[in-house]
C-alpha cells in the first residue's frame, strides 16, 4: 500500500471529521477502554470527493493485491455501502455478511448471490480487533466461498489484530493506519509534540491507557 496514499486518507477524514482525536477528554469504547481517537468512517460516504477517494483507492488496492477477485463481500454494517461502491468499481457480484443470521425468513447470515469457490474479497471500514471481520470470513468460508483477503480503510494496528488475522490465514491491506494518521494530525496541528507519547502509549498497550 502507498504510504502517499496513507497519508492523503488519514488527512481527509481527519478534515471531515470521521476521525476525532482528544487525549483531554477521552472516548470510552464498548469495550470499556479509554482512547484518545474515535473513529467513524461512515461519515465518509456524505462527502463525495472523500467516498469516491476511498472507492477508488480500495478498488486499485483490490486490484493489485487480489487480482483474482470474482466478488466483493461486505461486513456489515459499515463495509456494506464501501463494499458495494467497490464492487460497482471493479464490475463484479456484491453480496454481504450479517453480524447473525437473520431471525426471520430465510435466516441468512449472506445476503446475495452465493457462489460456491467464488474468489471473494472481503471489505471493511475499521479493524481493531479484528473479531467482527474474522467472523465474517468463517461464514462465508462455510458457504464454500474462497477468501482471498480483506481490505480496509482504516486498521488500528493492534498486535492483536496481527495475530487474529496470521491465525486465521486472512491476508490484510488497508489504506491508512494509525501511525500514519498521527504523524498527519502532528503536521496539521491536530495534536502538539508533547502528546505524540501518550499516543504512541495508547496504541501499544490500550487497555490500560489512562485506568
């Protein structure tokens, strides 16, 4: 992946404010951790020229890295629109993968046309973790579906994340990342020199950042 490429993502949502940072007021997640950025990539798809950047750098990255690719799966809730602007790009089949199956109907966890040993690619907005994603991967790997990788527009670059996807043998590229996004947020007086530490701290050990 283009480091430019890193770069000019991390800049935009960071100008449309998809991206927050504040170490004086921190975000509390879900999952209890205090954090110092807050993450929305949805708000991407309300500008234009942001969507169509991200559309086009993740079709270009699809691309490169997956050439094979036969469909595009998106995760839901925030992969399906990326994915489905990706698949329109790259002119092939969309389907996309539930967080549980339906509870009515038919019960699909996939929605869309299934294809058995179909080359698929799977899109998200953010990984931190990984688990939502990984999940995703095991449906449709259970549909008979062949997983090439994933692609996304953000990763945090957790060291768990690292792991979760190197265990379950899931290839990742994404378009920017968070060290690539402080150092932009650095140049454009989003944050000063003497907080870049305590950012650099919340990203290795975030659990227990600010506890």
């Amino acid at each position: 992946m283009s480091t430019d490429i890193g770069y000019t993502i991390a800049a935009k949502l960071l100008d449309i404010e998809a991206i927050k940072l504040n170490l004086d007021d921190p975000f509390t997640w879900s999952s209890g951790w205090k954090s110092p950025i807050y993450c929305d990539n949805r708000l991407s798809l309300s500008y234009p020229e942001t969507r169509t950047l991200i559309k086009e750098a993740l079709a270009n990255t699809i691309k490169e890295n997956y050439p094979e690719v036969e469909a595009i799966a998106g995760v839901a809730t925030a992969g399906i629109p990326q994915g489905a602007l990706v698949a329109e790009a790259l002119g092939v089949p969309f389907i996309y993968v539930r967080s549980k199956p339906k509870g009515h109907g038919m019960e699909n966890m996939i929605e869309g046309k299934i294809t058995e040993e179909q080359k698929v690619v799977v899109i998200e907005d953010l990984v931190s973790t990984g688990g939502s994603s990984l999940k995703a991967v095991e449906a449709l790997r259970e549909a008979k579906m062949e997983v090439l990788g994933m692609a996304a527009i953000f990763t945090y670059g957790f060291d768990v994340a690292t792991e979760n996807f190197s265990n379950a043998d899931v290839p990742l590229v994404c378009l920017s990342n968070y060290g690539l996004l402080i150092e932009e947020a650095l140049k454009r007086g989003y944050v000063s020199d003497d907080q870049i530490e305590s950012l650099k701290e919340w990203r290795s050990n975030p659990g227990s950042w600010r506890q």
